[in-house]
C-alpha cells in the first residue's frame, strides 16, 4: 500500500478536479508558521528592554552583553573558537572576504544556484565571482567544475550548502589547498548540519550563517561569521564594529566597552541585543527542531519515492547530519507527463495551502543579478567584461531549476502524520492531471 489506510480513504473521497481548477484541496488544515515564539523568547526581550542596554555600543550595565552570550553559546554549539554577530547573513559573507584580504583583481568562485547575495558580497569588495555549476545529484557547488575555473586570479572558493544539502567538503577542501585558495563556507540555511562529524561552518577558514526570517533559527534579521583563527576572528570583530575592539573588563556602569583600537576601516554591522536575546533562546530549541525536521523529513521521503517520477537529492554519506532550509524533491518527465513544473508547484501549493515553487533562478540569468550596475563595475571596461553573467554556461544548474521542487522547513514541523497530506497532494496531481 502507498499511503496509511486514513490518507488512502481520505484521498478516495476527494473530487477528482485538482483544486487549482476549483475542486476540493487535499489539505485544509493550518500548517505550523515560522519564526515561532514561546515564553522563553518573550521573556529574554523584555529582559533586554528593561536592562538599559540594547547594543554592544551601548553603555554598560554590570552584566555580560547579549552578544557576549550568544557568541559563546553558538560557538560552543558549532565546535569553534570564535563567532562574531552580524547585522545580516550577506555583512557576514563580505566581512569574510575582506578579513581574508579578497579585493581588487582577485577572482572568488561563486556556485551558479544560490541567492544573489553571495555574488554582490564579492562584488561589494571589487572582486570578480565567477559563476561554477553544481552538482545535479545535490544541488550544491560541484568540486569538478571549479577545478575548471580556477586560474592565476582564484583567491577564495565560497561555498553554499544549499536547502538540504551539504557539498563536497572533503573535494573542496583537496582543491582549495592544492591551489592554495580560500575556503568560505555559507551556511546560511545550514545551521547544525555536520559533515563528517564537524559542523559545517568550521571546516573552511571562514563560516558565515544568516538569522533572516524565515532561516531554521532566526531574529528577522541577523548573521554571524564563525572561525577558528584568532587573527582572523578579531580582524572581522573590528571590521564590522567601526574599527573598534571589545574590553571585556570594562565594567563600570555607564562606560563603553568598545576600545577605538583602529587600524582597519570598518563600519557598523552589529547587531542588537534584543536580536542576540532572541537568537539565544532560539538555539536552545534548535535542535531538537532539527531533530523533528529530520523525522518528518525521512517519512516523507519513504512516501515520495513510491510515486514515479520522483526522487530525492543525494547524501553523500549516511553518517552526515542533514538540515533543512526547504525540503527538495525532483521531478522527471515520468511525473510531469508533459507539463511545466511550474505548473506542478501551482497545483500542489493550491492542494497544500502552502507554498511550493522552485529553486532559485540560475545566476547566469537571474534578473535580481545585474553586476555591471555596481558603481566601480561601471567605470571599468575590464571589470564590465570579467563580471558578465551571461558568459557562464550553468547547464546542471538549469537542470536543477527544472526538475526540483521546494517546501519550507515549517512544513516540517508539522504533525508526522501531515506528511501523508502532502504525498496524497502529490498522488492526485499525478494522477488526476494526466
């Protein structure tokens, strides 16, 4: 049997007109919303409210800052020495480049398929991404091709683990010393995930996570960059906070604990206490949050791959531990019979009552990525040419688009019986719309 006895009897007794076309809807129950509050997390923002303290520029108030306390916490949850807040994911991409002294002429190794803020982040320090393709087993930047596109300009490799999935780290890794590059890691949508025992985000030189809403653990707003270099560390901690150090044996009320150490020209990209108080009752939640998505994340699996036509992204070891950003599941001709996955992902978020759509658009020709209006791109005839987009060719980047659909890691959340929802929506868009 493909499905529980409920959902098969629930299914049966569905019109057979898909809801898209104004029959009944599989689901209409109200699927978990993100982010998600709790006493806790109410209780540590009012806490920050009251303190007389809201930032790490602020004066102090005998205690230990909200960033003092995330920055242990989170560190200690990754196994790494360091984590320096950031305003937002894309800040802590650039802060990563520049303390790794990636700028003018150099070239950065970019993944074709990922949001438009890691191209911008070299772009914001007047390097050159040039655009590699994926892996189309796993969605993430593939080690062969950027072999191919390293040349005497290669300065850093920036590597997204991307939705589900973790790329080939001990590939990366072989290339990046032999060529003697930079390894970043952006975990934006990776937080707990391990390769190989060690968590991501401490495996190349830098890591850099976002906290933007709708991530696993999120302030609304919000990065970090993780390290184990102290240099490093204390370099980022600087270029982000206006080029000022931390004391943290200032302690009498009302002083500032920022020291105007100079030397570097940074900016302000902290974050807020009442960020940092969040972030901190959220990772205690983590996870076992993980833990669940994992569950209902395998269960749906099970479900999935009983229908044709569908399968799932690859791991490339079972020992790795997986996280979910979106859940991703591929669709060949066998399931789509002629249609456009497009049209797929409309029909299954009206049966669903969510929302279910594609991977983000390749970078070759995403309209949200147009390098030749930043302002020293213009003014260049060179950099005008070594930043086209289009001179990339990104075919399993293209194949990826075309064959994957995306839920978000909420839906995960859900009841582990939910999951038999979402496999019947499936079922009956197979079937019903041949």
């Amino acid at each position: 049997m493909l499905y529980p006895t409920s959902s098969e009897s629930k299914l049966t007794k569905e019109s057979s007109k898909l809801a898209i076309n104004g029959g009944t809807p599989i689901c209409q129950k109200t699927w978990p919303t993100w982010p998600q509050s709790n006493p806790a997390t109410e209780k540590a923002v009012i806490d920050v409210l009251r303190s007389g303290r809201w930032t790490i520029s602020g004066f102090t108030n005998g205690k230990s800052t909200q960033e003092q306390i995330f920055a242990a916490a989170f560190a200690d949850f990754l196994g790494v020495k360091h984590c320096i807040p950031t305003d937002h994911g894309t800040s802590a991409l650039e802060l990563a480049l520049a303390a790794c002294s990636v700028g003018p002429g150099d070239e950065v190794i970019v993944p074709g398929l990922t949001w438009v803020a890691c191209p911008y982040a070299v772009l914001t320090n007047q390097a050159v991404p040039v655009l590699a393709d994926v892996d189309p087993h796993t969605m993430c930047i593939a080690a062969e091709s950027v072999q191919q596109l390293i040349t005497p300009k290669t300065k850093a490799v920036l590597v997204v683990h991307l939705y589900c999935r973790i790329a080939d780290m001990t590939a990366l890794n072989l290339i990046a010393k032999e060529h003697n590059l930079v390894l970043i890691e952006d975990c934006a949508q990776a937080h707990g995930a391990r390769w190989r025992g060690r968590s991501v985000g401490t495996i190349g030189k830098v890591g850099a996570f976002s906290m933007q809403q709708g991530k696993p653990m999120t302030s609304g707003e919000g990065g970090c960059c993780v390290t184990d270099d102290d240099e490093l560390a204390d370099l980022i901690y600087r270029l982000r906070t206006d080029g000022r150090s931390f004391l943290p044996n200032v302690q009498a009320l009302g002083k500032m604990q920022l020291w105007e150490h100079g030397g570097v020209a940074g900016r302000n990209h902290c974050l807020s206490d009442i960020q940092l108080a969040i972030l901190t009752a959220q990772l205690k939640d983590l996870q076992d949050q993980n833990a669940r998505r994992r569950e209902n994340a395998a269960y749906l699996t099970e479900l999935l791959i009983q229908l044709p036509g569908v399968s799932i992204p690859n791991f490339h070891d079972p020992e790795d531990e997986e996280t979910y950003y979106h859940f991703a599941f591929f669709l060949n001709e066998e399931f789509l019979q002629g249609r456009s996955i497009g049209w797929v992902s409309e029909a299954l978020s009206a049966e669903l009552g969510i929302w279910v759509h594609q991977p983000y658009v390749p970078l070759n020709r995403h309209p949200l990525y147009v390098p030749e209006e930043k302002h020293w791109v213009k003014q260049c005839t060179e950099a005008r040419e070594a930043v086209r987009k289009d001179q990339f060719t990104l075919p399993y980047a293209e194949e990826v688009y075309g064959k994957t659909l995306l839920l978000h890691h909420s839906i995960l959340l859900a009841e582990h019986k939910d999951m038999e929802l979402i496999a019947a929506a499936m079922k009956k868009v197979h079937e019903v719309g041949k």
